[in-house]
C-alpha cells in the first residue's frame, strides 16, 4: 500500500501537509478523520497514532505523527525544490528557528483566537467572557508583530527570497483567526503582501481548496453532547 496521509483540514497541521503533498505532487491516500465527530479518539484510529491526534502518516508498515516531523520526512523523501527546506546549513537554520518558534507562539495564540471567537460560542455553545477574548486578541496582535519584526522583516518570505515550510506553516496558522472573522491583515501591508506571495507560490485554488473548511468554521453545528464531552479535557489543555 502506497502513502496514506490522516488528515482533517480543519487542523492547521494537516493543512500545512495536505498543501505540501498536493503542491509537490507527493502521490498519496487521504484518509479523512474528523475532528468534530471526535473520531481522533476511536480505538480503530488508536492503532495509526496511539496519541490520538491528526495528521498521522503511514508509509507500507511505518506510521509517524506530528506535523513538522510529517513535513520533513516528505521532503527527505520525495524530490522536491530545495527552498521549502534549503541543504545549506544557514538557511536551513533559518526554517529550523521558525518551527521551533512557532508550537509556543504564533500557532498557540491563532487557535486560541478561533476557539475563543468562534468555536466555543458555536461549537460548544459556551462563549467566553469579553474580557478572555480582548486578552486573546490583544496577545496574538503581539505575535503578529514578532512575526513581522523578527521573521518577515524586508524579506519577501520568513526565511529569505524564496518560500519555505516556515511561511507554508505560518500561513496556515493564520488562517485560524481568519477563519475566526479577525480582521489580521489590515493594518499591516507588510504582512498582507507577505500572504499573496505566499498564496502565489502555493497556488491560489490549492490555497482555497485547503482553507474551505476553516473559512466555514463559524457556520459548524452545536457539538453532539457526547462528543463534547470527550473533547472538551483536549481542547483545555491545548488552548491554555
């Protein structure tokens, strides 16, 4: 059996490598495991990644789980363009920086904004109070300008002249507040023409076919109570 990929777009991480896979023409199964129906915590897939988290790969009899780790075992893999993770030491070094950055940062502060804007009062039926979500909006506004001032800068993309998976996983995260409704490009040109460079070199159909999902999370149906349930204790622990 070929390579089989585990995947809900929902999840940035997922996006992140269903774009990587799709945009290079990595050959591969989509296994769909949906998130809101809890069925990442079903002993069948238990048996692909006994964390009971998306995205998960299986390749023949090796199984491997987590986002960054998925990527880089694609790229080493398959032959694809040197730019999404260069051979030379520096600028290698440069992406290795971002995604260590990024798990703490910018990716944590994306997915609070959504379940705090739109997931609990939606999902869960349970909004947070004013106070929570202006604490949520005010700390990812601060990351975007790290992200700006320490990452972007003058560059065309967050590693240099050319993309990256620094800037395929940064774009990714971004489109959780986006999905949220947050406004987060406007009043930042910097930033903006950062995301059409990006979107270009992705390509933008790939890009919307990605982000379908998320850009409708706010339309998503109250939780079934049981499903609730089990997801809530998860959900906490990521958000907090």
């Amino acid at each position: 059996m070929g390579l089989e990929l585990y995947l809900d777009l929902l999840s940035q991480p997922c996006r992140a490598v269903y774009i990587f896979a799709k945009r290079n023409g990595i050959p591969f199964e989509l296994r769909p495991v949906e998130l809101r129906k809890g069925q990442h915590l079903s002993d069948a897939f238990a048996q692909v990644n006994p964390l009971k988290k998306v995205p998960a790969l299986r390749d023949g009899d090796f199984t491997l789980t987590e986002s960054v780790a998925i990527l880089l075992y694609l790229n080493r893999k398959y032959k694809v363009p040197d730019h999404w993770y260069p051979q030379d030491l520096q600028a290698c070094a440069r992406v290795d920086e971002y995604l260590a950055w990024q798990h703490t940062a910018l990716r944590r502060n994306c997915l609070r904004a959504l379940w705090h804007k739109v997931m609990f009062p939606v999902f869960l039926g349970e909004p947070v109070s004013p106070e929570m979500l202006a604490a949520t909006l005010a700390e990812l506004d601060a990351t975007l300008q790290l992200l700006e001032d320490k990452f972007l800068q003058n560059k065309a993309f967050l590693t240099g002249p050319h993309i990256s998976l620094a800037d395929l996983i940064a774009i990714t995260e971004l489109m959780h507040p986006v999905g949220a409704g947050c406004q987060i490009f406007e009043g930042r040109p910097k930033l903006a023409a950062w995301r059409q460079r990006v979107e270009a070199a992705v390509g933008e159909d790939l890009f919307q076919e990605a982000h379908e999902v998320i850009l409708k999370a706010k339309d998503s149906p109250p939780a079934d109570p049981i499903i609730k349930q089990k997801l809530m204790p998860r959900v906490l622990a990521m958000i907090q």
